[in-house]
C-alpha cells in the first residue's frame, strides 16, 4: 500500500513535468498523510491542458456508513470493483510526489522506509478521483492512489507498492477517451528494479503532525 509521500518539489519543476497551463505556488510537503488535502493533475476540459488542484487524499464511496476513506485502490481488480470502476473509467488523475514511506515488519516492530527515484527527481502515482459525501451535507473531491506487486526493491520491505508511472504514459492516462481497461493494463505493473532507491527513516514520520525534512532524513544507527 502506500500511507504515507512526500512532495518536495519546486513550483518550477511541478509545471515543467507535467506541463501545466499556468504557474503554482505550492508549499513542499514531507509527510502527506490520508485525509489531507494535496494537489493533483487532471485534464482541464476548457483549454485541453493540464492543471493543479488541491483535493483530500481518501476516497469515501457513496454506500460507506461513516467516513471510511479509502487511500489505496489495488489495480489489479480496479475495473471491476464498484467503489472504483467508474472513477477509473472517467476520472483518472495524477498525483505528484517526490517520495513515499512503507514500513517493514521486524519482529514486533515496524522499521520505516522512504524511497524515492535514484535522481530525485519528481514523478507521478497513477490516481483516480471522485466526489464524497462531507460532514456539513455536501461533497468534496478526493482521491486514491493505485496500488501493484512490488519490484525487487520494495519486496523486502512490503508486499505491496504505489504504481508510479512513466513521464512518457501521463496524457495515455488522463485520456478521457480511453474507458477501458485494455488500453491502460501495461501502466499498471510495478516499477522497473532499478528505478528506486530506498533507505531507512526514524520513526518520527509515523506521527502526521510531523511535516518536516527530518521526516525524509536517513536514519544514523
């Protein structure tokens, strides 16, 4: 799964990777947690580029009883499931990150870890977005990040990792006309092996109050 990213990147370099209409300011982000707002990508229909908005992370589908967001969505069943079938037909998005956390199991404890790309550089989660009830009556968007196998890196960490797509597969993705899921499946695999590098971080990351580089910082034994 994925809990926990962050989002250190500058202004600049979020609109120059992934080509958007007009300038941001965006605050770097060390420790986005679910249920707090954070941008994405989608299609503008007016202009045909695309644009940055700030939605909740948790999805909260219509026939839930409370709010029981859902961060995750497991692309391996993502068509055919009702919480996510038709948001991943039409409502597909990018989610800008720098990084993410996963915890690995030792023993009784849970050691963190932050992985990132060898260059550090920005890259994207393959999301889907959708609209949920909120607490005063009305509805707010949010989003989920899709999930696949890990590569040989995340495998001795977690059984699971965020699917992270390639700069060159963006616009295939936000397409509005591609509906089906025969067109995306090639997307959705894990990572190459050498793409990511991963090290172990203290566990001050596990408290969402926590938003700060220290978050992201290697761990000294």
């Amino acid at each position: 799964m994925c809990g926990r990213y962050s989002l250190e990147a500058k202004s600049k370099e979020i609109v120059e990777a992934f080509a958007l209409s007009e300038a941001i300011a965006i605050t770097p982000r060390y420790n986005i947690a679910p249920t707090q707002t954070a941008p994405v990508v989608r299609l503008d229909r007016e202009t045909g580029g695309c644009r940055l908005d700030m939605i909740r992370w948790g999805l909260t589908p219509r026939w839930a009883k409370g709010p029981r967001p859902i961060i995750n969505a497991r692309s391996e069943t993502i068509a055919q499931k009702p919480s996510f079938r038709s948001a991943f037909r039409r409502r597909r998005c990018l989610v800008p990150a720098t990084g993410f956390f996963e915890w690995q199991k030792l023993g009784s404890a849970k050691q963190p870890f932050y992985i990132r790309l060898r260059d550090r550089g920005v890259f994207a989660f393959a999301g889907i977005w959708d609209r949920s009830e909120s607490g005063d009556g009305g509805q707010v968007e949010c989003f989920a990040i899709l999930t696949t196998t890990p590569n040989r890196t995340m495998a001795p960490i977690h059984n699971r990792m965020p699917v992270i797509l390639d700069r060159a597969a963006y616009g295939r993705w936000l397409d509005q006309e591609v509906e089906s899921a025969e067109p995306l499946a090639d997307l959705l695999g894990s990572a190459s092996d050498d793409l990511l590098e991963a090290y172990p971080v203290s566990s001050r990351v596990n408290s969402p109050a926590h938003d700060d580089a220290e978050c992201v910082r290697p761990l000294v034994e």
